[in-house]
C-alpha cells in the first residue's frame, strides 16, 4: 500500500508540495476549508471593484485535475494527533503517513481587540467583499447625511499599515473614489473624501529599496493620500480612531494591514514557539524535546530553519523540489 501525505493548505506552499509529488509513489491528499486556491496579492483590487472574485480564485479541483496521485477533501481542520497521525476535523479523523502543514498566516491585530471587532482585515474573499460593500454603502449614507461631520467621518477611509498591502490598498481607493465615485455621486463635495495611510514606522515599504520607497511616497502624494509616519495604533470604537499620541481621527472605517502571523495550527499541536524575524514576521521552530513522530510532519519552505537541507524518506523524493526541511525530533 503506498504512504499517503496530507497536505493541509491550498495556498502557494500546499500547492508547490502537492505538484512536486506528482511522480512520487505516494498518495497525495490535499486539505483545505475553502476549494479554491486565492491569488491573495491582488484582494486589494477586489476590495475596490477594480476585479471580481472569480478573477483572482481557481477551483483547487481544476487545478489537480491532471494529477493521478492527488485528491481534495473541503475539510477544516481542528487538530492534529501526532502519536496516531490523525488530522481532527468537522467530518471525523483523516489518517496520514506524512504530513505537511502549509496553513499559511492570520492578520495580527498586536493585541487591539477592538480593531479587531470594528475594523476590517484583509486576507479572504469574503474580507474584500466586505470593505468593498461598506465603502459603497458610506457613500451612500454619505449623501442622505445633513450633518457635516457626520459626513465626513462618513467619507473617511483609514488604513492602517504601510507595507505593500497598506499602500496598494490606501493607493486604489483613491483611485476608485477620485475617478469612479465622484461622477457616481455628484452631489458630494470630493474634498471631503480623506484617505490615511497610518505606518508606526518612519517610512513605507521598509523591505523594499530607497527609490521604490520614495516613488511610492510621491505617488500616494499625487492620488491625495495622507501619509502619517510614527502613527501607533491605541484604540478604535467603529467612529473614531484613537492613535498613542492622543489624536481622535473620526473615521466609520479602519482597514487593518499592519501585519500578520503564523496560524495557531503551526503553533498549538507542534509545539513551536514564534521567532521574530523582522517586522511582523515569524520564524517557527520546535521547542526542545518535542517529539514529531520520526519526522513524520513538515512545515512549509517559508517556515524552515536555517542550514542544510534534510533528506526526504525515499517515498517522498518525487522530483526533488518543494518539501526540503522536515521538523526534527
């Protein structure tokens, strides 16, 4: 009977491994709550209607269709025995030989529970979707409102993190309201339109080189988008937006990109502890005498430990590529 790898994730990572074991002599079962795969850099043009849904999601049973090896179960997983290798999930235990965990990230609030509760993050189709229809919906609250104030905060779109989601997204809004909603809405006045870019730190896309920086700060400038730098997050009601400093922003909308973090189903059932690697980033590693059932468990590329690569059980070797750095015992 050959050894059957699950794969828990139909992102980048669970499809890569998935693909690299197209000639190995194992079954392959790939794991995920949705049955899509998402092309999650291009939400933010989702969330604006700049693309639908269906545009940026491919069926994950289109994807594999040529795949003899490989099947797709829509499950979400809730635990992980690795002394009997079970995955738990809502429709009873999925047994595996090898298990490769490519969950991906959460959003990291960094605590606020209330921007959490009232604000919006950014990491599924049903999130864009929602930023999309609220935007839409101010608009139109904004042109029954009488009180100026109210409107305003009405018309006041906050975004929260100025890494590559924070920009794109501060970015296309104004583009979406500048160019589509003004003419859509001619009754409202478009200088009360206020988009902020809000970044803790002291400049935007802090990975990225100086000139891709300062061309991006440029460009936000040109599309009206006030960029505030050292601007730390306290608190937020759903009206108005309360920064460290003690400044009340009135805004009816916070759009949260300022960082994630590793799923709590990488953490929890392997008993890893998070290593910072830069801001919001996380490295996971084992803690010291967690046992992995003989190598039996695997974490994605993005979350391997430094040094040389680990050799693969002969039954996993497929074409070499993808899996390269099991969790040791």
């Amino acid at each position: 009977m050959k050894p059957t790898v699950v794969v828990v994730g139909a992102g980048f990572g669970g499809l890569r491994a998935v693909r690299a074991l197209r000639r190995a002599p194992v079954d392959v079962i790939l794991v995920d709550r949705h049955n899509y795969h998402l092309f999650q850099p291009l939400l933010y043009q989702v969330a604006t209607a700049g693309l639908e849904p269906e545009q940026i999601a491919k069926p994950v049973r289109a994807i594999l269709r040529g795949q003899k090896n490989a099947d797709f179960r829509l499950l979400e997983v809730t635990g992980l025995d690795l002394g009997r290798r079970e995955l738990a999930t809502g429709a009873g235990p999925v047994r595996y030989d090898y298990l490769l965990l490519a969950v991906g990230g959460e959003t990291n609030f960094f605590g606020l529970d209330s921007v959490r509760r009232h604000g919006f993050a950014l990491k599924d189709i049903p999130d864009a979707l929602g930023i999309r229809n609220h935007v839409l919906r101010n608009f139109e609250l904004a042109v029954l409102e009488s009180d100026p104030d109210r409107r305003r905060a009405l018309l006041t779109f906050v975004v929260v993190g100025g890494g590559p989601t924070g920009v794109e997204m501060a970015g296309a809004l104004s583009e979406l309201m500048r160019l589509v909603l003004a003419r859509d809405y001619p009754r409202l006045n478009i200088k009360d339109v206020r988009i902020l870019l809000l970044e803790a730190t002291d400049r935007l896309l802090a990975a990225m080189p100086e000139r891709l920086r300062e061309a991006a700060g440029k460009t936000l400038w040109r599309k009206y988008v006030e960029v505030r730098f050292g601007a730390v997050v306290a608190d937020y009601d759903g009206q108005r937006l309360r920064l460290k400093s003690g400044e009340l922003i009135p805004a009816q909308t916070v759009i949260w990109a300022a960082g994630v973090r590793a799923s709590p189903l990488h953490a929890a059932p392997l008993r890893c502890r998070a290593t910072e690697r830069g801001l919001g980033r996380r490295v996971l590693r084992p803690r010291r005498g967690a046992a992995l059932g003989a190598q039996s468990a695997w974490l994605p590329s993005a979350a391997r430990r430094r040094g040389p690569p680990a050799r693969l059980p002969p039954s996993l070797r497929g074409d070499g590529r993808g899996l390269q750095r099991p969790i040791p015992g």
